[in-house]
C-alpha cells in the first residue's frame, strides 16, 4: 500500500506544472504530453487587466489587481460578449464581460527561457464572435512545444 501512494505522489509532482510568478501574483498550471513525447506546461485564465464593467465598459484596459494566493490555471475563463448568428447558439460557451485573460502555453525544458521566440495568438472573426476557448491549447502544444515556442492567447473584448 505505502509503495503504490509513493508512486502516486511521485507521479503526481512529475506531472504537475510549475507554479507560475507573475508581478501580479502567482498562477498554478498543469502539463499537457504532446503526442511526439514532448512535454508544454500550459497556465489557463490569466488576467491582463481590470474587468470591464460598470465605469470602465468603454474605457480602455486597466491593470489588473494583484492577487495573493494561487490562482488556478487549469481552466479557461470566460469568453468575451459575442455578437453571434443563431446557429451558434448551440455551442456551450461561458460568457462574461469579466474575459480579459491571456494563456500561455510553454514547451518545458531544462534551460533558460529567456531567448524562446513567442507566438502572440489574436484570434479572428470579425471582431465579433470567437474565443481563445474555442481554439483550446492542445493544438498549438502539438505544433509548437517540440519548436520551443512560447504561445500567448488571448480573450479580447468584441463587438
């Protein structure tokens, strides 16, 4: 019994992201095995500014406030306002006005990260509909944590 809880915990701590230090706060994410080995630790619902709602609905972005405990990385926040035809009504999609987030998605390695290049991800549509939800984080971890690139994505205001 002892040896097989041993074995979880190891397993666990081998497959548990670092935790994130951002000026703001802290953020705890999770690792993602791409399907050629490699390995992308992925941090989910980061905020880049001040949710935009009541006197700042009109005004441009404000920092975010710092946070003090770890914030949980391992989910998506809500997309932004969308202006949708009816047919994507069917689609199940959390929405909110509070979605300024970013998500990062890093290969792991050993070395520094200070010099891998970074893929800055605005997805399209029109400015209307769409969401960083909606294209996931497993896709651009197959494409990219083997290249060494760091990719950003963003939930941006549409509309």
């Amino acid at each position: 019994m002892v040896p097989s809880v041993l074995y979880f915990i190891c397993l666990l701590a081998a497959t548990t992201a670092q935790v994130l230090e951002l000026n703001e706060g802290k953020v705890q994410g999770f690792e993602y095995k791409t399907k050629k080995g490699d390995i992308a630790e992925v941090f989910l619902n980061i905020p880049f500014a001040l949710p935009p709602i009541g006197e700042l609905r009109f005004e441009r972005p404000q920092p975010p406030k710092p946070w003090a405990d770890v914030r949980n990385g391992t989910i998506f926040g809500a997309a932004c306002i969308q202006i949708v035809p009816e047919a994507a009504f069917t689609r199940s999609l959390e929405i909110s006005e509070d979605c300024l987030s970013l998500n990062i998605i890093r290969p792991k390695t050993k070395g520094s990260r200070n010099f891998l290049p970074i893929l800055f991800y605005v997805h399209g549509s029109a400015y209307e509909m769409f969401s960083a939800v909606e294209c996931g984080y497993k896709g651009f971890a197959e494409m990219f944590a083997d290249r060494e690139v760091i990719v950003v994505t963003i939930q941006h205001r549409l509309g």
